[in-house]
C-alpha cells in the first residue's frame, strides 16, 4: 500500500469509530417528552413525563394515576 491510501484507511476506521461511540452514547440518553394538555369529563390522558409514558385520568375531581 502507498501511505497515502494507508493514511486514508486509517482515517475512515477514526471516523467509524467516533460514528460508534456517539450512536452508543446517544442510545443510552433517555428521551425527553413535553406534559400533554389536561383532558376534562373523566376521559384518560397520556403524560410523558421523562421517558416513561404515565396514564391519568379525572374522575368527578379524584385523580386516578397508574404508573
């Protein structure tokens, strides 16, 4: 091999690994979700608050929340 295509071997296997090592990093990064607006007349809503999904419902004023 010449050391120019040597040089860029060595380079492309530098770029795959950083390509790596962010997708890893990024995988282990929970996803953020925004709170949903409220629901009225007793109907269930869906709440991400953090990355775990949570199900509420307002039942004649008693809150009800499953996790």
């Amino acid at each position: 091999m010449t050391m120019s295509l040597c040089s860029a071997y060595s380079e492309t296997e530098d770029l795959i690994r950083r390509d790596q090592a962010e997708i890893s990093l990024a995988a282990r990064s929970q996803v953020q979700y925004p709170p949903q607006p409220e629901v009225e007349f007793g109907f269930p809503q869906t709440c991400y608050c953090g990355a775990q999904p949570l199900l509420a419902v307002n039942d004649q004023g008693k809150s009800k929340m499953l996790l």
